[in-house]
C-alpha cells in the first residue's frame, strides 16, 4: 500500500506532526476570528508575516524569529490602535500593501547576497511543509499545542465577549485584555501557518474550517471543536493527496479540500427558516392584540 | 515573459543630470516600453481607483487583483501571452462579483470568511500553476511584486487600446456614477440605472486591475490603484480635482519607481508602494496639521474657515 | 440602590448633578428625559464603569462595580449580526458562566449534578420570557423582539437582586413594546426583582412604574410618575413652559410649549398619538 509507505519518509511525518498541530491551532483560532469579524486581521497577519519572515533572512537570522517577532508585535500594534480590521478601510490596506512592498525589497535583498536561495520567497509565500526538519516541525507541534491549550483556557470569557461585549464588560470579562491576547494567538497562529501554507495561503487555512463549522452548528463549543477536527482533517487530507500526486503542492492540496468542504457546506446547509416563516411565528407570541 | 535582472551586479550609474540619465535609460526600448506603460496605467487606475475609493470598493478591487496571478500564471502555462489570463480572469471574476449581491465587500464574519477562502484558493491555483510550468519559479516573483522588464510594443499597444475603451465608457457614465455611488437611494427614484451602472463599473474596475497588476504585481496594486485616490481625497474633496490630483500623483509615484528599479537591483513594486505610500502618509499629515492650525487660529478666522 | 446628590461629569461637561434617587427591593423605577442628557451613564455610574463626582452612589448596599454579579445588565440596542451563528440558548449561557474561563467539559449532563441545575435554569428563564419555541434557532435569525426576550432571559439567567436594562423597548414595535415592557413587569412583581429602566417613552411601562426620575438640562426630578410628570415639574427642569397632556386611554403626551423648547428637538417623549 504505497499510503502506509507513505510514513516511512521523514519528510512526510514531519509535516504530518507540524501539520497537525498547526491546524487545530488555525481552526480554534479561526472560529474566534470569524465569529469575532476579524478575517481580516488574519489576512493583514500574513503579509506582516511574509514580510517579517524574508527580514530576518535578509539579516540572516533564523525565519521563524522574524515570522514570530512581526506577526506577534503587528498583533499587538492592531490590538492597542483598538481598530477592528475592517476590509474596506483605505489606510489600513495602504500600510499593509506598502508592508508587502517592503517584503519583496528583503526579498530581493536576502536572494542578491545569499546567492543560492532562490526559492526562499516563494517558500515563505506558498509554504514549504514537506521541507520542515525534525526540530523545526516538533517546535511548531509545541507551539501549536500550546496555542490550543491558551485558547481552550480562554474559550468561555472569549466567546462572551465576542457575541456581548458590554455584558461581559459589566459581569467583570476583562474585554480589552482578552482581545489583544485573543490577537497575539492570531499573530502567532498566523506565524504558524506561514510555516505550513505560506503567508499568502493562511488566510484559507483560518477561514474556510471555521466558516464551514459556523455553518454546521450552531452550538459554539461544538463548532469550536468541528472547526478544528475539519482542519486537521482538511490537512491530513491535503498532505495525502500532495503526497499521492507529487505534481500538486501541499499547500494548494491543503487549500483545495478546505475550499472544497467549505463550499460544500455553504450548498448542502441550508439555514434552517426563511425570514417570511420568522415574522409570521412571531405574530403569534404577542399575546396582546395591538392597541392600535 | 522575462525574469530575472541579467545584469544584476552592474547597475547602470545616476548621474544627477536628468537629461542624460534620461537619454541612457531610453536608449533601452524596454525602458521606452516601460514607460509607455507605466503612464498608460498610472492614468487609468487614477481614475478608476478614485472611483473605487468613493464607491468604498476597494475591497472589491484588492479580491480581483488577487485573481489576476492564477490568470497569468494559467496563461503561461497554456502558452498564451499573460496579458490574455490578466484580463480574462480579472473581468471574470468582476462580473462573478456582480453576480453575488454583496459580494466583493468584505462584510462580516461569514461573507468575510468566504472571500477569505475564495481568495487563498485562487492564489493557492496560481501557485499550483506556477509548479506545473516547469522552470517558472523565479517568475512569481516578477508577477507577484511587479516587473517591468520584457514589456513588449503590443502589449503597449493592447494597454493602450484597453485604456482608451475604459476610460472612454467611464466618460460616458461619469456623471450618474458619481451620482449614484454618492447617493444610490435618491439616484434610483430620479431614474438612473443604478445596478447597470455598478455592474459596468466592476467591469471596469476587472480592467483596470488587471493593467494594473502589469507593473506593481498583483500583490501591490494598492499602490497605483488606491494609494493615489486615497491621497488626493485626502487632499480636497472637489471631484474634477481629485480626479486630476489623483492621475498626477500615479503618474509621478510609477516614473519615480521606474527610475529608482532602474538604477537599482529592487523591485518595481517596492518603490512604487513605498513612494505612494509615502505621499499618502505625507497628505494624511498635512491635513491633520492643517486642522490642527484651524483649531488654534482665533475665533474669527475658524468663523470663515467654517463657514461652508 | 440609591443616589444622594449625585453628579457625573464626562469630557469636562458635568451631565447631571444633585441626583436623588432611592429604588426599593421589587420596586420598578424608569429613568426618563431627552437625549443626550446622561441616561445612559447612570446605567454606567451604577455599573461602576464610570465614577462620579460628588455625592453617594450605593447598589444592593454596596460601591457601585461590587455587586456586579447580583445585577443583569441589558446594554442598549445591540446589533445582533443577522449571520451569528450562535443559537439563543448559548447566548443565554453566557450570561450563567460565560466570564469562567476554560471551555466547558463535555461530559453526559446526567455525571454532574452542577450542569443539570445550569440546564434547569436556563430552560425556566427561557420560559419565563417565553422564548422557548425559538431558543434554539441561531439567534442572528431571531427577530428584533425574540432577541430582546432572549436577552432579558440573559440578563436575569442568575437571578439578579436588580435589573439594568437601558431602552430595552427602543427599536421594537408598538405590539412587541407592549409585551416586552408586560413582561418586565411581571418579573418585577413576581420574582421582587428591582428594575431600574432608561426608557425613551414611559406609556408602555406606566402601568407598572413605583418611581421615575426625570433628567433634563435643568436638574432632575424623582418620586412617583403622577407627582414627576407634570406640567409645572417639567417646566422647571426644561426652564420653558412644557405641558403634560392625558389622553382619554391614560396615555401622556409632552408638547413643548415655548418656542425654544420646541425648536430644541430636547424632547425625550415624542407625542404618542395612540
């Protein structure tokens, strides 16, 4: 069976433990995100990270650093402006195009001098899982795991004061505190994932589980946890699919399942009433009939 | 389509006197074409960016900017000239915007959740695109962030012919565009065709996108595309002017970028977000000291200063 | 809870001063005045989320922002996103533990006597504000007047010793006021919860007010309805002559009577022509 053979490649259980890891990390993290509104933040996180990633090359530190140093202090940054990361808004995706802009001169900065590394950019930008060491996919399993355990500990306040931000204020929630933290995670998960699927991919990896799992139940805990079963599940699936057909690229396997379940969502559930169904029921529980 | 700098360690020498530094550049028919180019598209995304930036839909532009690279990459890998997949993929998708109301806005939560998905999956096929081209891996640099090497004579002409068709029918919807992105609701009741209109300009929008992420690259339209309407907004608020200061400073931010690419081993797309970027930052403090003058001037000044 | 000469100031500008306000147990007090006037930071001052200025300000005998977990606050309007998908019933659960932290164990309900009593109690504030046949529908999907029962039945799921709630009636339609405002007193009566109410109109709750406080630019006025509004009260806090007016259902409408009280737009009560 050459998908048991699969695991007799290093290669291959590296990215399976990293993968793993990274996305149960990007699907806790991504329910918050889309509950919370904040794709978006996501989004502004993996151009930091490129940018991030490709100045500690061109300063020839370690990628990571740059990845986790960027992603984390933006994340911060976002968190203390106190802006909510609204798609449309101008200057923001000013700063983050020019941030881009400043990635493709380390880029080009990092592959003039260090002759051979060619490739560096399109790895940081479509990710490079296969290509993960030992070492570097059991830190990224660390990190991931303790990215989920932060986010299990904080799951009920969280959850509060994303759907009711002023009761949660009132009942004690330490609101502003929760969500910068609640940023930091995204920051890190974001670096995270950047390892797996590249700063241009990430997006899908926090988006399409979580959206699909907010389309599949209601329940928040529930869809807490099918959002990150489906990511990982998407992710095991991807890697096999990218190891079965070595002409695809892991990350856009990846990306193609998690697409592909999303959008299978959206066709098959179907919310449950329409609105007209809505306003007749509630004729009837006015138990007055109206004075007018 | 060309990729790398050949003549990486010898960059050509600035000598501080315009007209021979001009001369030398132009010597290149390359550096010729890329100016062409360049201006073509510096006027046409200032115009169709300060349209965007008042419609709010900048977001819109941001998702078709991102088809536009599996739509090179899915040219190059068929063969055909990439200007073909920018323009096919980019108007594709504009018309698939326009298809889905409220799609292309962003939104919250869900609908953010999917354009999200749908955006990395289209840049996830232009990579898959990418691999299977063989030997192509050092060009999604050059589709990514913006080349201006390897611009031909026709795809000048075809910038040329697609600009003149845009901005042609811009001219035509001008007035009851603005009209209608300013106030859709009174427009409708006076009759103007307010959802063929916003169709139209997402189509347009696809255009000049699609040109657009020729010369930045599709990661960087910002620069050409937003960065300047959001400047000359910044700057006053009359329609005819912001167009004119928005065009002037396209212009401006895409020739200072092709001299600075020129004379250095640095990408097109860095300079010119960076310049652009620059004056947007430079306009936003300028207004804040502005007002900031306004505030502290005695009372009788800020009584005509406010009188509008 | 009870104010004695309070004062707030927000931004330099003092809202209100020598407020004197005393809400009994089970007492149903509504705050009423135009806007702008700092209804709203009242809510905020009993909260503790803002301090005040002079005076004495107590809540369930205790500093304001101590006694958080015996009151159920209901901000003003909030936005529900017509796409949350979180169903009422959760939403109503936040409201019992949703500031522990930790996500909850998915244990049977049957091993844990404590998530059977969180179980029973939500289902009986639920029935309470008769929002069962709906609890369990996302609430984005919820009308206006379904989300407002459900988060009533939030704010009272830990069986508060007082309820905040500012303009809970606000953005509801004339029948759904009706009921929502029937049932707010209710649960005053039945369960001895006291209620302090912001309140945009005071008709749909003037049946079952003990007191009022009526803020305005000039001061402010408490005691019960009959004795607060009146002509020559609210001509005082106005400072322009306002005259209170009966309809034949006992319904009261305010009708600016000078000319600048008019052209102001000051008015909290706009005429209720019923």
């Amino acid at each position: 069976m050459s998908v048991f053979r699969a695991f007799d490649h290093p290669y291959f259980t590296h990215a399976l433990l990293a993968g793993t890891g990274i996305a149960a990390a990007a699907g806790l993290v991504g329910y918050f995100l889309v509950l919370r509104a904040q794709v978006f933040t996501g989004d502004a996180l993996g151009h930091v990270a490129f940018t991030g990633a490709l100045a500690a090359l061109a300063l020839g530190y370690d990628l990571r650093l740059g990845l986790f140093v960027a992603t984390v202090v933006f994340a911060v940054l976002i968190g203390a402006l106190g802006r909510r990361g609204r798609s449309d808004d101008v200057a923001i995706g000013s700063v983050f195009a020019w941030i881009l802009g400043l990635g493709a001169f380390f880029l080009t900065l990092y592959s003039t001098r260090g002759a051979a590394h060619g490739t560096a950019g399109v790895n940081v930008l479509f990710g490079s899982i296969f290509g993960l060491s030992a070492g570097q996919a059991r830190t990224a399993a660390l990190v991931a795991a303790a990215i989920c355990a932060v986010v299990a500990l904080l799951a009920r306040p969280l959850l509060f004061a994303s759907v009711d931000e002023a009761v949660a204020a009132a009942r004690g929630v330490p609101v502003r505190t929760l969500g910068l933290v609640f940023l930091v995670l995204v920051g890190a998960c974001a670096a995270e994932a950047t390892q797996a699927v590249g700063s241009l991919l990430l997006l899908g990896l926090l988006a399409a589980p979580a959206g699909a799992a907010h389309r599949l139940t209601a329940r928040p805990h529930h869809a807490l946890a099918l959002s990150a079963g489906l990511a990982v599940a998407e992710m095991w699936a991807g890697l096999g699919l990218s190891y079965a057909a070595p002409r695809l690229p892991p990350s856009f396997a990846i990306l193609a399942v998690a697409t592909a379940v999303y959008l299978a969502t959206l066709l098959t559930v179907r919310p449950r009433r329409d609105h007209t169904v809505t306003s007749e029921e509630e004729r009837d529980d006015v138990p007055t009939p109206s004075r007018l | 389509m060309v990729t790398t700098l050949s003549l990486a360690d010898t960059y050509p020498a600035w000598s501080w006197n315009p007209v021979t530094d001009l001369r030398a550049m132009w010597a290149f028919p390359f550096m010729v074409n890329a100016f062409r180019a360049g201006t073509i598209v510096a006027v046409l995304a200032g115009v169709i960016g300060w349209y965007m930036v008042v419609r709010r839909q900048s977001f819109a532009g941001h998702t078709l900017a991102q088809v536009s690279f599996p739509g090179a990459a899915c040219a190059t890998l068929l063969g055909i000239t990439p200007v073909v997949g920018y323009f096919a993929f980019c108007v594709g998708a504009a018309l698939v915007i326009a298809a889905i109301p409220r799609a292309g806005q962003g939104g919250s939560g869900q609908e953010a959740a999917l354009t999200g998905t749908v955006q990395a999956f289209g840049l996830a096929c232009g990579f898959l695109f990418v691999t299977l081209y063989k030997g192509f891996l050092g060009g999604i640099n050059s589709l990514l962030f913006g080349s201006f090497l390897g611009i031909t004579t026709t795809q000048v002409t075809v910038l040329a012919a697609v600009a003149a068709v845009t901005l042609t029918t811009l001219a035509v919807i001008a007035r009851p565009l603005l009209f209608a992105s300013a106030d859709p609701d009174v427009a409708a009741v006076r009759g103007v065709p307010v959802r063929v209109l916003s169709v139209t300009f997402l189509v347009l929008l696809g255009t000049a996108t699609a040109a657009t992420s020729q010369i930045t690259g599709t990661l960087l339209v910002f620069a050409l595309l937003v960065m300047p309407a959001a400047t000359a907004q910044q700057l006053t608020a009359r329609p005819a002017a912001g167009l004119a200061v928005s065009v002037l400073i396209g212009l401006v931010v895409t020739w200072t970028g092709l001299i600075a690419a020129y004379y250095s081993p640095y990408p097109i797309g860095f300079y010119v977000t960076t310049f652009a970027f620059g004056m947007y930052v430079l306009a936003r403090l300028t207004r804040l000291l502005a007002q900031a003058l306004a505030r502290r001037a005695p009372a009788p000044a800020r009584l005509s200063g406010g009188a509008a | 809870m009870s104010l004695r000469g309070a004062a707030v100031r927000v931004g330099g500008r003092t809202l209100w001063s020598g407020v004197d306000l005393e809400v009994g147990a089970g007492e149903f007090a509504a705050v009423l005045g135009p806007n702008g006037v700092g209804k709203s930071t009242l809510i905020k001052v009993a909260l503790g989320l803002l301090p005040i200025t002079a005076g004495e300000v107590r809540v369930l005998g205790e500093a304001p922002g101590r006694a958080g977990h015996r009151i159920g606050y209901l901000p003003q309007r909030r936005n529900v996103d017509p796409s949350l998908r979180i169903r009422g019933i959760d939403v109503v659960r936040m409201g019992l533990d949703g500031d522990r932290w930790g996500v909850p164990l998915p244990l049977p309900v049957r091993f844990s006597a404590r998530r059977r009593a969180a179980r029973d109690r939500i289902a009986e504030v639920i029935d309470l504000v008769g929002a069962s046949a709906y609890a369990h529908r996302p609430i984005g999907e919820c009308s206006g007047g379904q989300q407002q029962r459900l988060l009533i039945a939030q704010a009272l799921v830990r069986g508060p010793e007082l309820l905040l709630l500012d303009e809970p009636l606000d953005s509801l339609d004339l029948s759904h006021q009706g009921a929502v405002a029937a049932l707010i007193g209710r649960i005053c009566r039945e369960e001895g919860v006291s209620v302090v109410m912001v309140a945009h109109d005071v008709n749909p709750i003037l049946p079952w007010l003990d007191q009022v406080l009526y803020l305005a630019e000039g001061g402010a006025a408490a005691g019960p309805p009959r004795e607060v509004i009146t002509t020559e009260t609210l001509s005082r806090l106005y400072g322009t002559p306002v005259e209170v007016l009966r309809t034949g259902h006992g319904r009261l409408v305010v009708v600016g009577g000078g000319h600048r009280a008019a052209g102001g737009g000051g008015h909290g009560h706009h005429p209720e022509l019923g």
